[in-house]
C-alpha cells in the first residue's frame, strides 16, 4: 500500500496526498479488499464506470493469471515432498508476516485502551470457536461503535 | 456446477462483510473452505495463503487460489469476481456521499470503532494460518523470527519468503 501511495501521489501525481487519505479512508472503512476498493475510486474519478472497470481489471489481471498459473503447478507437483517442505517454509513466514501486521496495526488501539476488548472477542470467536463472521461482525461492530463514541469520539 | 455456485454465494456475501480489507476476511475463508465445503486440508489452506503472499499484487488473490483449487478456471474467476463485485459496486455508489460527509464527527466514530474488530481479525489469521502450517519447533522459530523482522527490521517482505523457502528446502521446518 505504501508503494501505491508513492506512484499514485509522488510519481503520476493522480491525486493530492490528502485526497489519497481521504479516499483511502473510505476503501479501509468499507467492505472489500482496500486496494481494489482504491481502484475502483481512482478509475470512477477520471472516467466513471467505465475507468473503475477497467482499473479493477488493471489490478487484477497479472496477479489472477500468476495465482492460476501457481495453483496450477501446485495441483501439479504440490504432492512432491521438495514442493511440500519449500510450502511449509514459505507458510511459515506468511503466519509472521500476518500476525507482525496485525500488531502493527494493534498499536493504534492504545489510544483507545477500552477498544481492546472487541479485538480479542473476535479473535476468540471466529479462531477458537469458529462462529461464522457475519452475525459475530453484526453483533459486536454496533457496541464497539457505541464505545467508540461513549468514550473516545465525544459522547454519543 | 455446485462448487461453482457455492463459491459465488459465499464469496459474494463475504466481499459485503470484509471490513479492513482481504487480511481479516482469512478466518471466514477458512471456515467456508476447510470446515464448511471441505474442499481442502488445512494445510493445504496454508500453503495457498503462502503461495498467496508470495504473489505481487493485492492479497485479495488467496479467493482465486481457493476457486482454483476447488473448482479449476471457472472456479478461480468465480471466486475473484464474487469477492471483488459485490464491494466495488457498493464503494463505487457510495463514493460521493463520503466525499460529503468528509469530516464529521459520527464518520470518525464509526472509522474508530471498526479498528479493533479489524485488527482482531488480521490476529485470528495470522493464528489460523500457523495453526495450519507450523508442525514443528523450527516452523514455530521461523514465524516468531518474521514477527521480529517485520516489526523491528526494513526488510522486504518478499526476501523473507524466499529465506523461507530455502530453509524450508533445507529440510528446517
């Protein structure tokens, strides 16, 4: 994300650094994978529908041929223990690099200390007891609104 | 045909509830795909979310790994459409409006409070992904070590992957 910052504001210079928050606000705040969100914004600014489409197809492309090509192989050769012990290296890393981010990200709660407790209802229940995410999300995004603005956004 | 049409409405009514982006949505796809549909081990989750970090490009592409696994080509685009359409189509209405409401104090509530459930989600990936992959001391070293790197270091996530494969090869993990 950090890099699409730096070639969307400082090389092609498509938008102002604080239009780039701004919108990058709303594609973190809602649904859907952020930087496909990001194109889809980008691509509906300069030419509407028909720029977020193929904006979104701009994205998507390389990477959905790579993953096919991959998983092709994987299909392929996934059985073979060489393959099986670089996979499990690679996993790994992957598991480390998720969780750095999620700490990374954890750092932002300490301002909103009251905050924590959402984060670890929902790890709990959709990693320990594997309730679906839907009704866990409805459940608990109104009272952790609720908090945010009880304590921490100025009083509901 | 069924795995077709399964991935499209699941995936699809994920994509409307992937608040924080692909990395908190991994938990929901493991559960769709392992538990749910069986259509893999939870090993082999793991390794398609490894392949998935190794590719350039939005993460987003672990839904097109799981389409492929489970249901080939058709399955592969099915997968990346109903994740990527059901949002984009909401983000692309609904752009206008928060351009208006820039600023006010109930937006910033709101960006405040889906925070913690975003990065309780990211924790639960990470957690489900070495559950699945980490068997053994050397594994469980290597992840705490990225942990460290990440947080402490400046080294580009994609050495990192590729210093997990050769260790991986060396018969390590």
């Amino acid at each position: 994300m950090s890099w699409a910052r730096s070639a969307i504001v400082d090389e092609l210079r498509w938008l102002s650094s604080e239009e780039f928050t701004t919108l990058f606000g709303l594609c973190q705040f809602m649904p859907g994978p952020n930087i496909v969100n990001l194109s889809v914004c980008i691509g509906n600014r300069f030419q509407g529908a028909s720029g977020a489409a193929i904006s979104l197809l701009g994205l998507l492309f390389a990477p959905v041929v790579i993953a096919v090509t991959l998983g092709a192989l994987y299909g392929r050769f996934g059985d073979l223990p060489a393959i099986q012990a670089v996979l499990r290296g690679i996993a790994a890393v992957a598991a480390g690099l998720i969780i750095a981010m999620g700490l990374r990200m954890a750092a932002d709660l300490l301002k909103w200390p009251l905050l924590i407790i959402f984060s670890v209802a929902i790890l709990w229940a959709v990693a320990f007891l594997h309730w679906p995410l839907l009704p866990v999300m409805l459940a608990l995004a109104p009272l952790s609104i609720w908090v945010a603005a009880r304590f921490y956004c100025g009083g509901a | 045909m069924k795995e077709i049409t399964e991935i499209l409405l699941e995936f699809g009514a994920l994509s409307l509830v992937a608040f924080g982006g692909a990395g908190t949505v991994l938990p929901e796809l493991h559960r769709i795909a392992v538990e749910t549909h069986h259509w893999m081990s939870d090993a082999t989750f793991s390794y398609l979310v490894a392949i998935s970090q190794a590719i350039p490009g939005p993460n987003v592409i672990i839904v097109t790994l799981i389409g492929w696994h489970t249901a080939g080509l058709a399955g592969a685009l099915a997968a990346t459409v109903a994740m990527c359409a059901p949002s984009s189509l909401l983000i692309f209405i609904l752009m206008h409006f928060w351009e208006k409401i820039r600023g006010t104090r109930w937006r910033l509530t709101i960006q405040t409070g889906i925070v913690p459930l975003a990065v309780g989600l990211v924790l639960a990936s990470g957690f489900i992904v070495t559950r699945g992959a980490d068997k053994s001391l050397g594994a469980f070293a290597i992840t705490a070590a990225t942990v460290l790197i990440v947080l402490y270091g400046k080294l580009n996530p994609l050495w990192l992957i590729g210093i997990g494969a050769i260790f991986g090869l060396a018969g390590l993990v």
